[in-house]
C-alpha cells in the first residue's frame, strides 16, 4: 500500500531506475535461457522466471559486492515496490477480461466447495503454526490478532496469475478440470483479500468512512467505463482498434482510481480485477485492450513479476537449523493443507482421486497478494521480526517451484484427464447443459454471416452455453501488395490494420461486432496467418488447444447472381479436404445459396420472419451428427426445423399423424409426421431416431416426414421436390456404406468433400434456394475414415 507513497515522495531517481531496467533485462534474458532448458523437461514457464529471479538475486549474483552495490541501491526496494504495484494493475485488469464468468456462475457449488475445502485447512494450519512461530515472527505483542490472521492467509492462499500462467504454458486452461482449478483459485484469492481489507478496515473508524468513499467512487468508474466504452465503440468505423490517446485515457482512469484506493490504506487488486469483470465485453475497445495488454502482460509483465519473486530469496537467512525448520515445516504445512482439504472435499464431490491431486498442487502455487500480507501492507497493522519476511518470500518460492514441476509431472502421468474427448455432439445429446465450443474459420467477409448464422442457430435453449471462436484465415503474402504511401491510399484503402489481413479485417470485426450486439453472443477472435498449404495445421492445432467440438468451414465456392456456383480458390478447397482428413472434431461445412435479392439463412439475425429447416437423414454416423444439430438448432426462436428420413419403399405401412404444439411461445402450429415401424434400417440409427422422436417430434418442437424411394434417380426426384422449401438443409457427408438410395449419384459428384447428397444440393445445376450445411462426424480411428 505504500507503493503510491513512495512513487510521489522519491528525490533519488537516476540510479535506481537505471538499475531496474538493467536488472527488468537480465531477468527477461536469464528467465528465457531457463525456460529453454526445461521446456524439453515440461517444465512451465513461471518456474524458469522464478529460477531466473534466484539466479540474479541475493543467494546468485547478488553475492559480488559490486553487483548488489549497483542492483540493489538504498533506495531501489522501494522502486520495485512501485513497479510491482503497476504491475499487479496491469494484469488484474487483464485477468477480469479474460475470466470466464459465465462457467463460475454455472458451476458455483463445486468451486466455492473446493477453494473452501482447500483455504479452510490452510486457515487453521496456519492459525496453529502462527502460535508456535510467534516468538520467531512477531516483533511485538501489539497486533497479535492481525498476526495470526495473516499467516492463516498465508497459508490458505492461492495465486490466481500464477496459476492463470501455468495453465496457458501447460495448455490445460480450456479442460473441464482446468477451468475448475483456475476458477477455485480466484475464489480463494478474492476470499483471502477480502478479509485482508477487513482487518484494514478495523484499524480505525475512520477507515469505515474510506470504505465506503472508495465503494461509492468504485461503482462510478465502472459506470463511467460502460459509457466511455460505448461511445469508443461507434467512433471511427474504420478503425479496428482504438488510438494509442484513447487507450491511455481508460487506463489513466484505471490507475487513478487504484492509486486513491492505496492512499487509503487499502488493496487495490480487487478493484481492478472488477473493473476488467465489468468493462463491456463486445466492439473494438475490449478488442483493443484485449490486443494491447496481452503481449505486454505475458511476455513482460508476468515474467518480470515472477522473476522478482525469485529476487527476493535470500539464501544467507537459512544459515541455522532453526530458520530451515521453520521455512521446511511452512512447506509443508501448506501442501498438506491443499493436498488434505481438496482430497476431502473431492471425496465428497465423487471427482476422481487423480484430479484432486491436480487440483491441491494448482491450489498451491503462490506468489502474488501473499507478499502483500507479509509486506508493506502487513507491516501496517502489525511489526514483524527482521527474519520474517525473508523466511516467508523463501516459503512462497520453494511452494511454487516444487508445485509447479507437480502439475506439470501430474500431467504427463495421466494425459487422458486432460484430453480432447467432446469431440462429436451427438455424444452429449442427453446432456444439453453442456458448454458447446465451436471454431468457426472465415477466409474473408464473404464468409462471416453464413458462419456466425450457424453459431447463432447452435447455441440451442437459451440457458444451453456456447463458446464460440472465429478464427480468420490468412495468406501469407511475400510482399506487400502496393508500394503507395499512406497519403496515395484511396479513403475506401485506408486502415489501423497494418499487419496480414488488410481492410478484411475491420470488416469482419465491424460484423461480429455488430452480431454480439444483436444475439448477446460474444465471438471471440482468432487470427491465423501461413500459407494456404499450411493453414489446415493451424486449424486443427487451434482446435485442440480450444477443445472445440465444431469445426465450421466456408464453401470454396460462392453463388453469383444468376444462381450459378462459381468457384473461388482452389487452395481453399484443399485445405478444407485436409481439414475434414485430420480434424480433431466434428467438422462442418456451410454452402451460401439462395434466391437472388432475397434475406436467407445467411442472414439470420436480420430477418423477422421464421427460417424452415430440413435435416435429411439417410442413415450412418455422419448423419446422426446431423440430427444431434438440429436437436439444438431446433431450440432457436426463428427456426421451424423437420427431419425427413429417406426409407427403401418396401416398408411397412405408414400412420399419418397431427400433432399441436406451442413453441416458445406462438402461436400453435401443426407437424405432420409419417411414422414407420422402425424395423428398417440401421439398428444404431433405428434407436437414435427413436430417442430423438421421443424427445423432440413428440413434443412438437420438430416436424418428422418419411420419404420412400428405391434408387438414387427417386431420392433426386425426391430432392428436387422439396428444394424451394426450405432456406437450410442439413445433411451428413458419408458413412452411409452401399446405401441403394444413393446409388448411381456419385457418378456426377464435382466435390467428394461434401459428399454424394451435399454435392448434389451444391450442384449450380440443382434448383436449391436455400444454404447447405454438411456435417462429418469426428472420425476417431482411420477405419472410420473410409466412408463413401
């Protein structure tokens, strides 16, 4: 908390600094030869900055007399002081962009249960230790309680940007089991610092009264950044970002209003953590700062923080038996206390001993507002002994760099916990709670609306949770494409956008943009950039790191308008040939068609009228993904969907039904269904049929037709027949075997990605007015390949 003080009050200004950014650029430069060494070992990054940090500081370098006469002047603590206050800013900010709110909410019990099965045992540990160490920690009797309230805290803490980084290093932050240990983290550390401001808060009465200033100014800035960011949002259409001015105006506000807080005497890390949790989410301010703060935050900020944790090691304070005891028995205390609490409250959960164990080493790694409690602030409300600190920043660096090669070794010893297993969206049919993650790939604006259409149809009921991505697809270009100027630039040429992309880009952002705003579904931006020979890497790369379950890809080929396809780039095609052979998920593939002048499918969230939806199901896995869609796409306010299943005509007798229902509130509508006997076909198709009737045909939210035909020549009939019906047809791509509805269809196929029934339906030569959607079931052994 004194960090503000300080910064105001220094005269000694040269020396310090220059030593700081001497000491900034060899933690950085030692930190990253660290890293590469242990990266081959699977070790993350935060353990190589910490390492760094002990290598530079007092138990390293530090030891030459001249080396710590330069690094560590009289007057430099208190510039690191500051420094990392600006720091803890910086990425708390960035941290409440980033964090996923939504998943807390929906998961509330099992986090609120583990951060409290792990803090509590740390609590009373450390209230147990705090008696037996008071002789060696506490200068005074004066302020026993707030010493015995720190080190429970102490103990029971956990280090969300620790933990935030290793799970980006390890790439465990998109897993179920992940998100839960970030997530408990955060409430562990929002719960330690909120009884650390309580206890500033009852040093005096007159502390109430800046409580409730600093809440009252609190609740104001995050209103006045709703507005500002409203308004920075419909500035300068041309622009994909803010300007260099309007960033520093938001995050002069920001450190302000976090300066103020400190001045009063409390922490501030709340405040900014709940500023970036408030500040609107959707347009191009989130982006810009999203865009600005990340590369800083990860690549300098963090790095330099955790190497300062390491810098503070002071191996010369272990020098007796009785100090090592000391720093050995708090070690230990608080892994046991994790590794305790967790199991327990695991136990109670039915999670899996494995997983607990994970999520007690996550839970354990330190190093952020823990040297707040037993820093400057702690020193506030009570004097600790000389040998303290030192003692306590040598636990919280030996508790990390043991907990973080643990995860990392947990990790590797069971890789299936963490593996990409919501592959297909038929296997989580009976579980519509689930979070749908979907990777849509654009190559352009041409691309966007039937993309974000699709996503917008997918998300389902309206509680159902989605995560969707759209990762915009770029050529690497050789050159550039103009050697003109700026000023040469036409009006309609000119763009912030100076990297791979060029105006594409603002185009694209100003439609999401303008999508979130009108369903309140928040895309979140990828941009991939290599030659069209390798950008199929990309994608599937994405997609596992993501975890998604879709994977959406444009057509290669766009309607003119006189109705006819024309092709686009050959290299576009092929990477979606390569995509759909190595996709780690379902894969599926929008076709833009329709009536000239006319608002389709692409068009979706523009159009008030209601959009009818044909699912076609002639039997295998890829089209029982199709149907697995449409159970979601189903739920959609503006969609009428009916199933049509294609049957041999030698079957049994139909039964023609009528069936009222409401949906969603209009007014009733009628759903004719022709219901076969079901002893036809497929026994696997037969009962995921039956499944879905049961739970969507018989309650009228779908409509259900069977068409009969005996070859391929019918079921094109059949097709034509119904092609002015309906704006979206949904098919699978294969897996149907030697199916004799299809047969003699393939013999004019143009495009095998979209298989025998999709091709047909692209055809220029079909009359179709409405989009296609082929879908292929993730294939998860190369048997599974060989379909058609």
């Amino acid at each position: 908390m004194d960090a503000t003080h300080k910064f105001v009050c220094q005269d000694d200004l040269a020396n310090p600094l220059a030593s700081m950014a001497i000491q900034v650029s060899c933690i950085l430069v030692i930190s990253h030869f660290f890293h590469i060494l242990l990266k081959t070992l699977g070790q993350p990054g935060p353990i190589a900055q910490i390492l760094a940090g002990l290598v530079l500081g007092p138990s390293g370098l530090c030891n030459i007399k001249e080396v710590k006469n330069y690094f560590l002047p009289a007057s430099a603590a208190q510039y690191y002081e500051m420094f990392g206050f600006f720091c803890r800013i910086l990425f708390m900010f960035l941290f409440g962009l980033e964090v996923d709110i939504a998943y807390i909410r929906r998961n509330i019990r099992v986090v609120c249960t583990i951060a409290c099965g792990g803090a509590s045992i740390g609590a009373i540990f450390g209230l147990v230790s705090s008696f037996f160490l008071s002789s060696h920690f506490l200068e005074k009797p004066s302020g026993k309680a707030y010493y015995v309230l720190s080190m429970m805290l102490f103990v029971a803490y956990s280090a969300t940007p620790v933990v935030n980084r290793l799970a980006a290093e390890l790439k465990f932050a998109t897993s179920d089991i992940g998100r839960l240990a970030v997530s408990s983290a955060l409430v562990t550390e929002l719960a330690c610092l909120l009884v650390f401001n309580f206890m500033s808060l009852c040093t005096s009465g007159k502390m109430v009264g800046n409580a409730f200033l600093i809440l009252v100014g609190l609740v104001l800035v995050l209103v006045a950044f709703r507005y500002l960011a409203t308004w920075l949002n419909k500035r300068i259409n041309n622009h994909k970002y803010l300007r260099n001015p309007e960033v520093f105006l938001i995050l002069s506000v920001l450190i302000g209003t976090s300066m103020l807080i400190e001045l009063a005497n409390f922490n501030s890390i709340i405040a900014c953590f709940l500023a970036g949790v408030a500040f609107p989410k959707e347009g191009k301010t989130a982006r810009t700062l999203l865009h600005k703060l990340t590369y800083s935050v990860h690549n300098f900020v963090l790095p330099v923080y955790f190497g300062y944790i390491g810098f503070q090691f002071d191996g010369a304070y272990i020098g007796n038996l009785t100090n090592i005891l000391i720093v050995l028995i708090l070690v230990l205390l608080c892994i046991s206390s994790k590794i305790g609490g967790v199991l327990a409250v695991c136990h109670y959960l039915k999670i899996p001993l494995s997983e607990g164990f994970f999520l007690a080493f996550v839970l354990n790694l330190k190093g952020h507002a823990d040297l707040l409690f037993i820093g400057s602030a702690g020193k506030q409300l009570f004097e600790w002994t000389p040998v303290a600190y030192n003692l306590l920043v040598m636990t919280i660096v030996i508790s990390t760099v043991i907990s973080g090669p643990m995860v990392a070794i947990l990790m590797n010893k069971d890789y299936q916990l963490f593996a990409h297993t919501r592959t297909t969206v038929s296997t989580e049919l009976e579980k519509p709670e689930n979070e749908l993650r979907v990777l849509g790939c654009v190559y352009g604006t041409r691309h966007v609306n039937a993309i974000l259409s699709v996503i917008a149809t997918l998300k389902g009921p309206q509680t159902a949770p989605i995560m969707p991505y759209l990762a915009h697809l770029i050529e690497l270009q050789r050159k550039r494409r103009t050697n003109a100027s700026y000023h040469e630039l036409e009006d309609n040429e000119m763009s912030d956008e100076d990297e791979y992309g060029g105006n594409d880009v603002v185009e694209i952002h100003r439609t999401v943009d303008t999508f979130t705003v009108d369903t309140s579904i928040l895309i979140n931006m990828i941009k991939a950039v290599s030659t069209l020979s390798g950008l199929y890497e990309d994608v599937c790369t994405v997609a596992e790191d993501l975890r998604t379950t879709i994977i959406l890809l444009p057509f290669h080929k766009h309607q003119r308008i006189d109705g006819k396809m024309e092709t686009g780039k050959e290299a576009v095609r092929t990477t979606n040939q390569k995509i759909l052979r190595h996709a780690p998920s379902t894969v599926g593939i929008i076709v833009e068609k329709g009536l000239a002048g006319a608002l389709g499918f692409s068009q979706l969230s523009r159009v008030d009228t209601v959009q009818h939806v044909a699912t076609l199901f002639f039997g295998g896995p890829d089209d029982r993904e199709a149907i697995a869609w449409s159970t979601r796409i189903a739920n959609h306010t503006k969609i009428n969907l009916t199933v049509i299943r294609f049957l041999p005509r030698e079957s049994s007798n139909p039964r023609n039904m009528k069936v009222n229902s409401e949906k969603q509130g209009k007014d009733d509508i009628e759903v004719f269904m022709a219901l076969s006997s079901l002893e036809m076909g497929n026994d696997i198709d037969n009962s995921f049929l039956n499944d879905f009737y049961n739970g969507y045909v018989a309650s009228g939210k779908v409509g259900y037709v069977e068409k009969y035909t005996n070859s391929g020549a019918e079921t094109v009939a059949a097709l034509r027949d119904i092609g002015d019906l309906y704006t979206l047809f949904i098919v699978g791509r294969g897996g149907r075997g030697h199916s004799p509805l299809t047969t003699q269809m393939s013999d004019w196929e143009e495009c095998p990605e979209l298989g025998t029934v999709g091709d047909l339906l692209a055809s220029s030569d079909f009359n179709v007015n409405g989009s296609i959607l082929v879908v292929q079931q993730h294939r998860h052994t190369k048997k599974d390949l060989i379909d058609d």
